[in-house]
C-alpha cells in the first residue's frame, strides 16, 4: 500500500508540473524568424554577375541569457537588435572577401550559444542545435534555393557552428542543388566519417581549382590544444595557404608558417601571436586559433574562391 501511494503521488506532482509551466525546468525558446522579411538577412549584391551566390552561416556570439522571469536561454533572440547586431559584426567581415564578384546572403538565425558548447556534451549540444537551430538554418537555406538563387551556381560557407550547419545542410541538400554547388567551406569544424556515410557526395578538397568539394580547416599552436567538439574524429583538411594536404609547411603573411598535421588533421601556426584572443569560458582560444580561421586566411580564401568559380564554370 505505501508503495502504491508513492507513486499516486509520483504521478500528482508530474501532472501538476506539466499543467503548470511554472514548475517546469524548461528554458525559453525566442520566437523562429519569418525568411520572407527582409531584416532577417544580411545580403550584399554586387553589380558584376560574372560571380555566384554565397550563403553563409555565422558563428556563436551569444551566451546564455535571462529573460525578465528570469527563465534561462540557450539561444540568440533574432528580435533582440544587439543579437543581430553582433552576428552583423561577421557577416560584414567575411562579405568583405567572399562577396568579391558575388551576391552574398546570410541568414540571422537562433544559434545556440556558448554556454551549449562550453557544456563539451556532445548530445546537449546536438539537441539544442536541432532542436531549433538547425531548423532556421534549414528553413533559410530553403528560402534561399527558392527565391534568391534562381538556379545560379554557389558556394556554401559558415565558420565554427556556421561550418556544422554547412556540414548538415549537405545532408539534406537536393540533389539539382548539389549539382550547383560550387564548393562548400567549413571554417573552424569538423567533418567526420559518420558524415561522409550519412552523405557520401561530400568529399574532401585536394587542391586549389577542384569543384564540388568541401574545404575544411582548424588551426591550432600545437596539436594538444585540438578541442574534441571542432576537431574529434575529423577526416579532412586542407592547408589554406598552398592548398596541399600533406605536411609542406607554408608562409604566411611573411611570418606565419602554416604546417597541415595529417594525423590530427589540423594547422599548426608557427610565429603566430594568438596572445590578443578572448578566452572564451576557457573552452576556445585556449591553445587554439579557432578565433582566427575566417580571418587570417581571408586572402588566400579570396584569391580561392575565385580560382574555383572559374574552374567550375569551364
């Protein structure tokens, strides 16, 4: 009998919270973005046609918030105007170089925050992304094919959570889509084998001018700074600066060699001074570079693009 009263009242107190969401331990999700609204992308046209589109996903910029009941959040609000204005930060640096010739479009969406990948939990951290994050991406990218590309070729980018919703998005790409696309950047991520099976059409760049590929990249002082969340399990790099994928190390700026490691399958930076990079909840830009991977390649990136523009139009 005192069993069986333990769990009436186990039940009493599950119905109780589910019927009253003040006692739930749930956080707040901010409302989803409407991708027919203008303001909900960042774009650059640029008169010359003779490039492509470019989509391209930012980063995290934002950490956990509160909202005024004091209910926690673990993702950007595309209607508070500093979210946006933060994301606008990136889109406007990296437009600088990838929207050279091209049309450049960027979508605001609910990325999850640095708090979700300070937890170094893997499945919080692809829940929440799918959750609600992905879902935007996904939503915008679909916008995107139908009302802005019009069937041109394009290149797909994004840098660190950016670069996973490049990963992802190639899952679930169309296949007229994949035909277009030019080539697709991950900046500062990772691509695994259990991608590759789950979209066995990604393959790996291997040189400067191949077209349909994927360019990956981390960079790192020395490889026992690699972080498992941006690096673990990763089967692909490519040296941003001769675009080898072996270990010829090459110099840049005059005074960075950028040596690719082919078995951790990142950049190791050798007389490069990281020293002014935040330390972000002492997860990133801690022994790595990853603050710096849309950045200090963004030249290389720019002559690159258009080397495989021109490729792919022969």
């Amino acid at each position: 009998m005192k069993k069986l009263t333990l769990l009436f009242c186990f039940v009493a107190i599950l119905t109780s919270c589910e019927n009253n969401p003040s006692l739930k331990n749930t956080a707040y999700i901010p409302p989803a973005p409407d991708y027919s609204q203008e303001n909900m992308w960042f774009t650059i046209l640029d008169n010359d046609q003779s490039g492509v589109d470019v989509f391209y996903i930012p980063s995290t910029w934002e950490f956990d918030w509160f909202t005024k009941d004091s209910v926690v959040c673990h993702y950007a609000d595309i209607s508070n105007l500093q979210h946006l204005d933060n994301m606008s930060i990136e889109m406007r640096k990296v437009a600088d170089y990838m929207a050279d010739g091209n049309r450049f479009y960027s979508p605001f969406y609910r990325h999850i925050t640095l708090d979700t990948w300070a937890t170094l939990n893997e499945d919080t951290i692809q829940a929440r992304y799918n959750k609600v994050s992905f879902n935007d991406v996904q939503q915008a990218f679909n916008y995107f094919l139908n009302k802005f590309n019009q069937q041109r070729p394009f290149i797909l980018a994004g840098f660190s959570q950016g670069g996973k919703s490049v990963v992802e998005l190639m899952k679930t790409m169309p296949d007229e889509a994949k035909n277009r696309m030019v080539a697709a950047y991950v900046l500062g991520y990772k691509v695994t084998a259990n991608d590759i099976a789950a979209a066995p059409w990604i393959r790996a760049a291997k040189d400067s001018i191949d077209t349909g590929v994927t360019i990956c990249y981390n960079s790192v002082s020395d490889v026992k700074y690699t972080k498992d969340i941006l690096c673990k399990n990763n089967v692909m790099c490519i040296n941003p600066v001769n675009w080898r994928t072996d270990g010829t190390p090459a110099t840049l700026q005059d005074t960075i060699t950028v040596t690719l490691d082919t078995q951790y399958k990142v950049l190791v930076l050798e007389g490069f001074d990281g020293s002014y990079l935040p330390n972000i909840l002492d997860i990133i830009n801690v022994g790595d570079y990853h603050g710096i991977e849309p950045w200090v390649y963004s030249e290389c990136l720019r002559k690159n693009i258009k080397q495989r523009i021109a490729a792919f139009g022969r």
